[in-house]
C-alpha cells in the first residue's frame, strides 16, 4: 500500500508550483483567496511567473521548486497552478527518495498525471488528481461541487460517486476492487515504454482526456492496448472527455462506438459518465488508494487519501 499524506490543517501551508506550462497569473491570483478561505497560506514556488517558450520556467528551475516544496518543513501540501506541457521534461530527474522520505499532499491533474504516476511508483505516494489554481479554481465556472471536493484533504473520509451527480452508463459490467490509479488519457500513453509506464495490473484506471477527436482517443486507447494494459486490469473508470466530439460526424466514429470497441467485451466493469477532468464540477479524487468500481448499482467507492 503507498503512504497516505498527513491531513492538512487549517493554519498549514502550502506550497503552490508550476511543472508545465505558464499558468494564467490573472486567475492565479482570483484563485488565492479560495485558499485563504479554506485557511492555509500560501508559498509561491520561484518559476510560478518564469516562462521560457511554452514551460514555466527551465527544466532546472520547475524541477527545483518541486523538491524545494517537497523538502520544506514547513510546507504541508503542494497544488500545481495549472498544466499544458513539461511535467514529463523533468521526470526523470525528480529524487523520489527525497520525497518518499518527505510525504505530503500533491494535487493535480492533466498534464501532472505523468508526475502522479511516477511519485506513486517510485515514492509510493498518495496524490491527488483534483482542480488547479490558475486552470480552474480562479475561472468563474468553478463549481461549488468542485471547491468541496478540496475538503478530503482536511479529514479522512470515503468518497461515494452515483447517479446523483452525473448519469452514469455501463460499457461493460461487473463489480471490482483495486488500486485506483490514471489520469489523463494522452500523458498515460507518453509514458509507454519508458520507466514511468504505468502499472494496471490489478488496478482500477482511470481516463480523460480534452480536445481529442475520436480517432486520437482510438489511437491512445490503441496503445495502451498493444501495450498489454487493458489485460488484468481490474476495472475502467472513463472521465470526461472534454470537446472530443467529432467535428465531422458522418466522417467519423463516435467516441461512444471507440469505447465500446475497447471496453466492451473486456470482461470487467467499465463505467463512463463521470464527472472527473477538464470539466465542471470536477470530482477530485485521489490515487493510488483502494477503490471499488460497481457498474450495475452504477457506483464507485473510494478510500481515504489522507491520514
């Protein structure tokens, strides 16, 4: 089992950073006060406001201000600004052994699932795949929903999704424990063949994915496939899948008939309809702890990511 951070408690700070692209700094500064509400204060992380092309800031210093954040004492958990490209740049030279030694709550999602996959292999960490300052919290859409979802990082409690937040629709059925790992569709498939690929034996995966046609969603699913990830997976937890409707219907598979495809008869339940990714509200969960995928009372159930 990974290690479950410790709760955050009001007074607590936390660490904010950037590993990938430049965030909106407008609505990185309407998200703020967001936090203050939820009583923590807030430490900028160096590259925050850097750019350099499309990264926030070089490799070097997106790298030093997540094991700055990491290392501090006095940092209790760490919430990425926003996504688009870089997280997977600097991998491969992020010292999981410090933060193993060090953990504490890291909430993204997006282009931070390659960083989620590889601190919950390499440092065995619970994190956290939620809603980002700058992407999301500071935007005028941010849904009450979503802003709750920050309170399992406060106490330890179980999260229940059914059909009264979204309507839910089985690709195939059963009922399934395991692991809940995942995240973005496309970060998943960058990481095959390298050494941060992600484990789905035995695991509940979770997918979304943004701005993808059917047939980029067909060619990822692909891969994961050729790359033997759908055989011993437990159970498919498919998100949202953001402006990813054909722009040429009659040209095109739909996304439902790519699904279908893949997941149909895989032989294990597989949902989709869930409210989690590039979307509001956004669901926030966390990965790398027990879950339980029913795709006949349409539910999944899922352990506390903190202690």
């Amino acid at each position: 089992m990974r290690t479950l951070p410790k709760r955050l408690k009001k007074g607590d700070t936390v660490g904010v950073i950037a590993p990938s692209s430049p965030p909106d700094l407008e609505n990185l500064k309407k998200a703020l006060p967001f936090l203050e509400e939820l009583g923590l204060k807030v430490k900028m992380g160096n590259s925050v406001e850097a750019k350099h092309g499309y990264l926030a800031g070089t490799d070097e210093e997106r790298l030093a201000d997540l094991h700055a954040m990491f290392e501090d004492p006095e940092v209790a958990g760490i919430i990425c600004a926003g996504g688009g490209y870089g997280a997977a740049r600097i991998t491969d030279r992020v010292d999981f052994g410090m933060i193993k030694e060090n953990p504490k709550v890291f909430w993204g999602y997006s282009d931070i699932t390659f960083l989620h996959t590889a601190i919950g292999q390499y440092a065995e960490l619970v994190t956290f795949h939620g809603p980002m300052l700058a992407s999301d919290v500071g935007k005028e859409e941010f849904h009450e929903r979503s802003a709750r979802m920050f309170g399992q990082l406060f106490a330890p409690f179980e999260l229940h999704y059914d059909e009264g937040i979204s309507t839910l629709i089985p690709v195939s059925r059963g009922v399934a424990q395991g692991e809940l790992v995942g995240g973005n569709l496309s970060l998943l498939r960058s990481g095959i063949g390298t050494k941060f690929e992600i484990d789905t034996k035995d695991k509940i995966l979770l997918i979304e994915a943004v701005n993808r046609e059917p047939d980029d969603v067909d060619e990822m699913l692909n891969q994961l496939r050729l790359a033997r990830k759908f055989e011993g997976v437990a159970g498919v937890v498919i998100g949202d899948f953001k402006n990813s409707d054909p722009k040429r219907p009659d040209e095109s598979l739909s996304l439902d008939q790519v699904f279908d495809h893949y997941f149909k008869d895989l032989g294990v339940p597989v949902v989709k309809g869930f409210k989690i990714g590039h979307c509001e509200p956004h669901f926030s969960v966390p990965l790398g702890v027990m879950a339980k995928l029913d795709a006949t009372e349409m539910t999944l159930t899922i352990l506390p990511g903190v202690e």
